[in-house]
C-alpha cells in the first residue's frame, strides 16, 4: 500500500474503541490495489495448472515478506551464473535451495541442462517448474530418495538468518562428495557457517538485492568462486 493511501487515513477515536476511515479516494485505491492482486494470485495459480514453464521463467514474481522472500538483483544472478559456468561440467545435478531467482536464471541462460537444475522451495508459487520441490526447513530431511547424495553444486540462500534455520539445511543429505557450495547469506551467520561447514572462505563478491535490502550479504564457498568474476 503507497505511502499516500496510509496518510489519508482519519482516526476517529471514542472511548470504546478505534475506527478508521478512510477518504472515498483511499477506499478507491485500496480496492484497486487489492484487485492487483487478487489478479497476480490468479494468474499464478494458472501458471503452476497450465505448466506454463516459458510464461513463468519471464514473470517478476513478487516479494513475499511474511515468507522472508529478498530476491538478489540481477548483476548477482549473473555473477552466481558465471562461477557456476567456471565449475560446471556436463551431467552435473546443480540444487538452489530457497534461492527461486537464481533457480530461474539458471534455467534461462541455458548453460546447464534444465532438467539437472533443481529447486528446493517452500513457496508453492514455483511448482509451475516440474524441477520445484517443496522444501520446509522445519522439516530438512523430507526430500526425495532419488534427490539424496546426487548434487554436484549447491547454490543456498537460507530464508532467515537464525542459528535455527541454518543449521536445518540439508546440506549434507543433498551433497555429493567433493560438492561445490555457495551460500548467498548476511554478514551475521558467517561465524556459525564457518563452526558449521569448516571448509567454507568468504569471498570478495558482495550479493545484492532487488529492493535494496540494508542487511549486509556475502557470499561463502568452499571453492575459489572470486576467480570466476576477476
């Protein structure tokens, strides 16, 4: 809702209770902002019936914050592309865990085989792909057989920055031996990821995001991912 709509609002106190009313100008905009999207939810929701993966790969899906969605912009998206191009050999299986836009740049630049580009996903949103898994981290390990020990590249952006979450990835149930790992996190976890994944160096390349998010990211691999970038 625009800054404007919030400002129009006149509260009406008494001494049982609060109401607020809004101006017929903000009711207007807020029944036109609520039909927006109302209308992206339904056009979504066809997207993932249809299995339209071409119409999908081209849609800016939206933030949703309660999910603690911060999608990295797209110079990010081409650097994680690139350092996955310098490590990439044919018939590598890559996983994006909570990580949909680097999942879907990777599907777009066609670098890799499609079909060995998978996500690991709580938002439903992303089921259009036939490669979407849903993925809970409150609930690591449920993931399927045929996916445990088969990943070459694990690309992580873990959806909150807690102890909590980090330490339920299911790194280790996903990865094969000599996996490469890239986590895209804020500056805050990178003592806890080096106690977690000792192998782990943090590189120059500094992720960025969409809309500016003031947390400091970084990026840490167990590789020398910066020399893809130089």
């Amino acid at each position: 809702m625009t800054h404007e709509l919030m400002s129009d609002l006149r509260i009406r106190e008494d001494s049982e209770n609060s109401d607020i009313i809004l101006s017929e100008e903000a009711q207007a905009a807020l029944m036109e902002f609520l039909r927006e999207q109302e209308t992206i939810k339904t056009e979504e929701e066809a997207l993932v019936k249809t299995k339209n993966v071409e119409k999908a790969l081209e849609v800016d899906y939206k933030e949703d914050w309660n999910l603690s969605q911060f999608w990295t912009d797209e110079p990010t998206c081409e650097a994680v592309e690139k350092i996955v191009a310098s490590i990439y050999e044919p018939g590598m299986k890559i996983g994006c865990i909570s990580s949909p836009t680097c999942f879907k740049h990777l599907l777009k630049c066609k670098q890799s085989n499609p079909t060995l580009v998978h996500l690991f996903e709580f938002d439903n949103r992303f089921a259009v792909f036939d490669n979407f898994n849903f993925w809970d981290y409150n609930s690591p390990l449920e993931i399927p057989e045929s996916h445990k020990g088969s990943f070459d590249i694990l690309i992580i952006d873990p959806p909150f920055l807690s102890e909590e979450c980090f330490t339920s990835l299911a790194i280790r149930c996903l990865q094969k031996e000599g996996v490469k790992l890239m986590f895209l996190t804020g500056l805050i976890m990178e003592e806890l990821a080096l106690q977690v994944f000792k192998d782990l160096k943090k590189q120059k390349f500094v992720p960025k995001h969409k809309n500016k998010l003031s947390t400091p990211f970084m990026l840490l691999a167990n590789f020398p991912a910066d020399s893809a970038l130089e």
